[in-house]
C-alpha cells in the first residue's frame, strides 16, 4: 500500500511540476515579441491518478488490492508552413502502483502473466504509453495528416477508455477492452489519413503482438499489421467503423486474427451528458467473440454526477492457454453480462481543480455452454484525483477526486 500511494503522489506532484514549467514558458513566450502566436510552441499537460481499495467477491474466493491507476500525457504543437507539426508522450507509474499481475477485475481478460493467460485481472500499462509526432496540413480541399510512434494508437476503434467523456469518472477498463480500444499501446505505428467535411478516413501500418509483460522496456519489432477506420463528427456526435488485421496478437495462441468495431458517441459542449455505444468482434482461429457495450455520465448538479456501463461480452475462459501452431480446436464460449452504476459528489472546486468523492458497483451475470446463470457482485472502494489540463486525477468506486481543467 505504501508502494501504491507513493506513487500516486509521484504522479500528482509530475504533474504539478511540469504544468509549473509550461505555465511559466507560456508567459515567458507571451512576453517576448512574435511575429506571430501561431509560429510559436504552444504546451499542454494532461493527467489522471486514481487511488483506493478495490475489492471483488467471486462465489469461491474474494480477492483485492489497494492500488493507483494513473497516466501523465505531455505534448507540444507549432506551426511549420502551412501545417501544424505536434509532437506527445504518455507515461504511466502503474508498473510499482499496481501488483505485477495488475488490477483484480472479476472476468477480465486479455494479455498474459508469467506466460499464462491473464483471467480476473486487469493488466498494468507500460510505463511508456505512447511517444510520437504528426503533421497536419490542408491540401486540395481535404486536411491531411500523417503521424508516427514508437508507441502510439492505429487508427481502430474509438477513443480509448481512460479518455471517453462517457467514462471521464470510472477507471475500471471494461470488460470489452480487448475487443475495442486495447491497441492505444502498441510499439511501432505509422497513420496516414484525409479529412473532409464531417468525414475522416484514416489507415495504420503497425505490430500487431501486444505488448509483453515487461512494463518498463520498448517491444519494438516488424510492423507486419494494418487497420482502417471511417469516423464522422456533427457536432456533439461522433461515429466510427473500424477494422484491423492483426499479425499474432496474443502471445499464448500463436495465430493470426482479425477485429472489427463500430462505436457512436454523444458528448454536450459542456460536458454534462456523454454516453457511447459501441460493438467488437475478434475473430480468431477457435472462433468470433463478441462484445456489446453501453456507457454514459450524466452531471446532475454541479457537484453532482452520476455514472454506468452495461456490457455484454463473449469469453473463451474456459478454455484458455496455450495452443502450440497445429493445435486447433473451437473454444468454448462464456457469455458475461456487467453493469456498473456510480455516483461522484464533488466536495471542492476551483477555476482548475475539483475534490469529490464517491463510488460504485458493479454486478455480473454468467452464462456458458455448460453451466447454469450464476451471479457475481464487485463493490470496490478508492480514492481517486482528476486534473485536466489537465486532469491531475481521476475517480472511480468510493472515490475521492481532485481534477484540474483548463
């Protein structure tokens, strides 16, 4: 615990510095004669740390832990010519902030832990979550852009979780992560896309393994998988089509594997409403798992905000380990339901900064092949912190939050 809360005030105080410097650059820069702001470097900090008690009751074992989830995303943008270059890192501390095997998360899957399937818990980042650069620049009526990353996110799925306004207060992945938005860590990333209207096509070239689970090192290798996704915006409205063909994602099924997505979001100006909807598919060797998922935040009151996630996702648990090439056999498939209801009062608010606290619940209804529905119940309990501009931390469970915005 103490590891944990070290930690969390490491990131905290991160944050604080370097949005310390940037403030006192960005004064600097306003005070210096400029042909024009536009030429000039402008920065931004971004971050989130969660802290607290997450506790899961299975039938046959409980299991809990106190931990941190947290992220720390620093960029800077300028004009060259007649585009806007940028270049971004993201950094997380969850490799000492969580245990090495990650968060208890009943049901959750995806990755692996001393070289068996990861079941139950929900992995650590990497330490590295993303270090990159792009361009962008208008040409014959459409905007262009181009980006690369030594780590970075294809062009696939929608906004990864940690940044949905629908889930701006839950920082529990969902259970459909590794069907939607479990690529926003991938080592080794080139995107190219065009802008017009309302309408963006983009397509990536990337490595498809998931990252290994050595959360401190770079998995750099051949970039031998691809993606293409088709978004719309209107206004408060955003939607997007997506498809991936991945080159033996998963180190325990050494297969080649196909997924697609499709997702369509609401978020106010204001940010008092944002919900999404979204759908997965992974189709694999031993069969296509599907995942549905419904999420949303409401802010009642200006204190006050309430918010959910309703998912409907198909495991192979059952039936998971390792397959040597030449094993083949279809898995048997685990339907999981999940809905998650919370509620985040906040106690403190300034200009760029709010203190709340809160929590939620979480409960699970199972059905395979062969077995009877049984139920599951997760209450959790954290203190979390939110800043925005950055976020300095972020919520979930019986949380406490401090968020700073812009």
């Amino acid at each position: 615990m103490r590891r944990v809360a070290r930690g969390t005030a490491r990131t905290i105080l991160l944050v604080c510095v370097l949005d310390s410097i940037l403030r006192a650059q960005a004064t600097h820069d306003h005070a210096q004669p400029s042909s024009s702001d536009q030429d000039s470097w402008q920065w931004t900090v971004d971050g989130s740390a969660f802290f607290g008690y997450n506790y899961q009751y299975r039938k046959f074992t409980d299991f809990s832990a106190w931990e941190s989830q947290n992220w720390l995303m620093a960029g800077g943008t300028r004009r060259i010519r007649s585009g806007r270059f940028t270049a971004s890192t993201m950094l997380s501390l969850e490799p000492w902030t969580l245990k090495n095997i990650g968060s208890p998360q009943a049901f959750q899957t995806g990755e692996t832990f001393r070289r068996a399937p990861l079941i139950d818990y929900q992995h650590p980042h990497d330490f590295i979550m993303g270090l990159g650069a792009g361009y962008r620049v208008p040409w014959q009526r459409l905007t262009w852009s181009f980006s690369g990353g030594l780590v970075g996110t294809p062009a696939f799925g929608p906004i990864v979780f940690m940044h949905r306004p629908s889930a701006a207060d839950n920082p529990q992945a969902p259970l459909a992560h590794h069907y939607l938005d479990s690529m926003h860590i991938t080592p080794g990333v080139l995107t190219a896309g065009a802008t017009g209207g309302e309408w963006t096509l983009e397509g990536s070239w990337f490595r498809g393994h998931e990252p290994d689970e050595n959360r401190t090192d770079l998995d750099l290798g051949p970039l031998d998988s691809y993606s293409m996704r088709l978004g719309w915006a209107h206004g408060a409205w955003s939607a997007q089509a997506s498809g991936a063909a991945l080159t033996m994602p998963e180190l325990i099924t050494p297969y080649d594997a196909k997924r697609l997505s499709a997702s369509l979001s609401f978020d106010k100006p204001d940010r008092r409403l944002a919900w999404t909807a979204a759908f997965g598919q992974n189709r694999e060797i031993h069969g296509n798992l599907e995942a549905y998922l419904l999420e949303g935040r409401m802010q009642l009151r200006p204190r006050d905000a309430v918010y959910g996630r309703v998912e409907s996702v198909a495991k192979d648990i059952l039936d998971a380990g390792f397959h040597p090439p030449g094993v083949f056999h279809r898995h048997r498939q685990s339907q999981i339901g999940a809905l998650t209801i919370g509620y985040v009062r906040d106690l403190w608010t300034a200009s760029d900064a709010r203190f709340g606290v809160g929590g939620d619940v979480t409960g699970y209804l199972v059905r395979t092949i062969c077995a009877r529905p049984t139920a599951r119940l997760s209450p959790s309990t954290c203190f979390c912190a939110i800043g925005r501009r950055a976020p300095i931390m972020q919520p979930s469970r019986m949380c406490i939050r401090i968020t700073r915005e812009p």
